[in-house]
C-alpha cells in the first residue's frame, strides 16, 4: 500500500523514487540503496528491466485496489504482474527481533533484483486476499488520493492523516460555516 501511495499515476516512477522508497522502508539498508542508485550507469539493462516490473505492480495494485474498494470484480489478468513477482522470488519467510518484538521478514535466496520487489507483491498480495474483508480505505479528500489502512476500533477513519488531510477538511468546514455566518448577516 505504501508503494502505490509511494508512485501516484500521475507521476513517472524513476530509479531514484523506487530506490528512496526501497531506503526508507527498510527494504534495502541505506549502504544497499546507495549500491543501487548507481546501477542504471553499471548495468542499465538491469535497472530497466526492474523499473519496468515495479511500474507493473504499482499499476495493478493501484487498479485492483481501487476495483476492491468500488466492490467490483478483480480480473485475472490485474493480478498477474503480482504473482509474476511472487513466482519468481525464492525465499522464506524468518522471525527477526526488534526492540523485544519479533515480526516475520522475508529473506530472499538472492540474485537477481526481483527480490527488491517481493516483500511489495507479498503486501500486496495479503491485501489482496482479505477480499472485502480488507480494512483498505481511500482518504476521503478528492485532492489527496493516498491509500491507508484503517486500524482504528471503530473502523470509521476517512483521513489518511489526521494532521493533514483531517484538519485540513476541518478547516474547510469552519471557514463553510464562517463563510455562510457572514452573508447571512
Ligand atoms: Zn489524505
């Protein structure tokens, strides 16, 4: 979910973008992602070759997603560039401890570079597998368009952030309700 928000439609994703987000989801360490963003001048077929797939899936998460959300069937065929990553991603998955809590990581058996891309296809694929069940929401801003993943008790959260797009609508209200005070005077 963080990658589609990560690679909005409306914008290109580069080798930079994929690498950052990569960096700062602790897909990769930062010694790693300082190796990659040199790779499209070391091996640019390499780079294109994995810049195409992370298009791909960010395509057809953002559209199966969104299929999810309108409660409309998902096509096979929106699914295939997720389990084309799945497919050909060897690993295990492994309990790694941090701060006195374990959670479960995957470790990839290496090589190639499509690994940087399974822990996405795996995310997106659990996602995927809740069905209608998925607590996937859409922020109720038009404008803002981010995807969030609503944890909260009642299941009633509509902003992605409460400090942004929440107080945001708030104050959007209040200068409604300003607005609307001062002509009726
Ligand atoms: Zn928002």
């Amino acid at each position: 979910m963080d990658f589609v928000n990560a690679t909005p439609p409306n914008t290109e994703v580069s080798w930079e973008r994929l690498i950052q987000f990569l960096s700062s989801t602790d897909i990769v360490s930062p010694e790693r992602g300082a190796q990659l963003l040199n790779l499209p001048q070391s091996d640019p077929r390499a780079a294109e070759a994995l810049l195409l797939k992370a298009r791909r899936l960010s395509f057809a998460l953002r559209k199966v997603f969104t299929a999810m959300l309108r409660k409309q069937r998902t096509a096979g065929e929106w699914i295939e560039p997720v389990n084309e990553i799945l497919r050909i991603t060897e690993g295990h998955d492994e309990l790694v401890g941090q701060d006195g809590l374990w959670k479960i990581e995957f470790v990839a058996r290496g090589g190639g570079l499509d690994w940087l891309l399974a822990a996405v296809a795996r995310s997106g694929a659990e996602i995927i597998a809740e069905g209608a069940h998925a607590r996937l929401r859409l922020c109720a801003n038009v404008h803002c368009g981010l995807f969030f993943y609503d944890n909260s008790r009642t299941r009633r959260r509509r902003w992605c952030s409460m400090a942004v797009c929440g107080n945001r609508s708030k104050v959007a209200a209040f200068a409604r309700k300003h607005a609307s005070g001062r002509t009726a005077l």
